[in-house]
C-alpha cells in the first residue's frame, strides 16, 4: 500500500542526503532474502528505494537494476557447484530478458509515473496474494 501513496517527482532531485544506516539495513534484508527465496529483485528493490527516498521512480528503476547485478550475482553464486544449472535455460532467458529490459526502459521514458506506480503496486499486492496462497495451500 505504501508503494501506492509514495509520492513520486516527475523531474530528479538535485541532492538528498544520505540514509546510509538504513540503506544497508534495507540491502542486507534485501540481500537475505534473494539469497534464501529467489526474490528481491526489481519488485522489491524499487520500492525499497521509493522508500528511502529516490522519488524519481526512473531513477529508482535504474538504480535497481545496478544493485540487481550484485546482489543475484552473490546469490547465485552461493548456488555454484551445489545444484545443478542449465546454461542454455539461462541463457536463453537472458537474453530474452535483456531484450524486454530494453524494451521496458524505453516505456518507462514514454509513460506517466502514476498510472505506472499504481499499476505495480496492484502487481505487486496480486502477487503477494499469490504467494500466500501457495504457501497456505503447501501446508
């Protein structure tokens, strides 16, 4: 719901200061569950950024997608040698997911951020749901 009210700017901000102990907490949980769930990517990084307050929401998309490197890399490689990888699957969805990231970056420049916000955080909220019903439905 939070992603939904975030006020979001239209132009980039000259300066905000540093939130730096929370920024940290906020990658270190970030990074705890990319590593143990597989998520933590996009959908949870950006509006961990909206939250700490990179309010440009192309600004936070990109600065999402510079973290994403890192973090999927440390986590991924935690998985080295221990379970097996198909590398023509990776492949393949790499770059068909580089193609649409290219894509998606050239709409995110042509389309209004609000309608955008409210329509991720709907995303968002179906894909919580989803998740909790899968989790109740494994019990």
């Amino acid at each position: 719901a939070w992603t939904l009210r975030a006020a979001l700017r239209e132009a980039l901000p000259l300066s905000r200061p540093c939130r730096c102990g929370l920024a940290l907490l906020t990658g270190l949980g970030l990074g705890v569950l990319t590593g143990l769930l597989g998520v933590g990517g996009g959908f949870l990084m950006v509006p961990a950024l909206v939250a700490l307050g990179v309010a440009h929401l192309p600004t936070a998309v990109a600065h999402s997608l510079v973290l994403i490197v890192g973090n999927a890399t440390a986590a991924g490689l935690g998985y080295l040698g221990r379970v097996p990888l198909d590398l023509g699957l990776m492949a393949s969805i790499g770059l068909l997911a580089a193609a649409g990231a290219v894509a998606g970056s050239w709409l995110l420049r042509r389309l209004r951020q609000g309608p955008l916000q409210k329509g991720f955080s709907l995303a968002l909220a179906v894909l919580g749901v989803v998740m909790l019903g899968q989790a109740v439905a494994g019990l």
